[in-house]
C-alpha cells in the first residue's frame, strides 16, 4: 500500500465458517463515510464466491485463513514447504506430512491424547496433518 493511504480492516475469527457477502459490503459501505482509499477484509476462515465477485476490481482485498498463514510465513522467514516453521526449545518446527507446510506446537484438548503435545498444520483446519511431538 502506498505511503499515506488510509485503509480499513476488519477481521473475523470464522474458522468454521464462510464470510459471506453481506459483512463485506457493509465494510466497502464504510470506507466513503470514513474518507479512506480502501478496506482490508480478513478472516481466519475463507469468503464465500459472493463476497470475492464483489470485492473484484475494487480497493478492497480480501485475505482468508490460508493466505494469512503464508504472509505470517514470509513475515517470518519461511518459504511453505521446504522451511522450517519456527523452534521450540531449540528444536525446528517439521513441515506438514500433508500438504508441506509449517508446523504448530499444539495441546490435545480431547481424547486419549488430552493434554499432551503434539505438531498440527500451521493451515488447519483446511489441513488435518499432525505429528508427534517426539520424532
């Protein structure tokens, strides 16, 4: 984004769910009455068709779970698939068994495994993948 333009984000933490047209017109309604050159829409989720034909041509981006998670990447100095994620007690993060990419340390909340820690896709829940955390 050029210096000195005014944007405006919103974020929604949907994981499970689509961010429809509607949130995202009334963002884009927004940004006259806020005399702003754009709007930033993200979610932790996806956008549902609707919204994505609707953001087409205009100042308006959108950014869904699985595009956040490669900008945190870059940010972090990872590269998808042939990268390490991050380290954990010196210990490097392993890549996805799925898709290849980055890992998370993460604590089982369920199961026979409750409490425990294992690695999960840095893209779930689009990605399933898991490790143990001991080899």
């Amino acid at each position: 984004y050029a210096s000195g333009e005014r944007q405006i984000v919103q974020c929604k933490h949907w994981r499970n769910r689509r961010v429809g047209v509607k949130p995202v017109r009334e963002l884009w309604g927004v940004v006259p009455d806020e005399k702003a050159d754009g709007a930033i829409f993200v979610t932790s989720g996806s956008f549902s068709p609707d919204a994505i034909a609707f953001a087409r041509g205009k100042s308006l981006d959108l950014i869904d779970g699985p595009k956040l998670h490669r900008m945190i990447a870059e940010l972090r100095g990872t590269e998808g698939a042939t990268s390490v994620a991050e380290t954990t007690n010196g210990a490097a993060a392993p890549v996805c068994p799925r898709c290849g990419s980055p890992m998370i340390l993460r604590i089982a909340r369920r199961g026979i495994n409750a409490g425990e820690q294992f690695w999960g896709c840095s893209l779930y829940p689009k990605c399933q993948g898991t490790r143990p955390v001991s080899g």
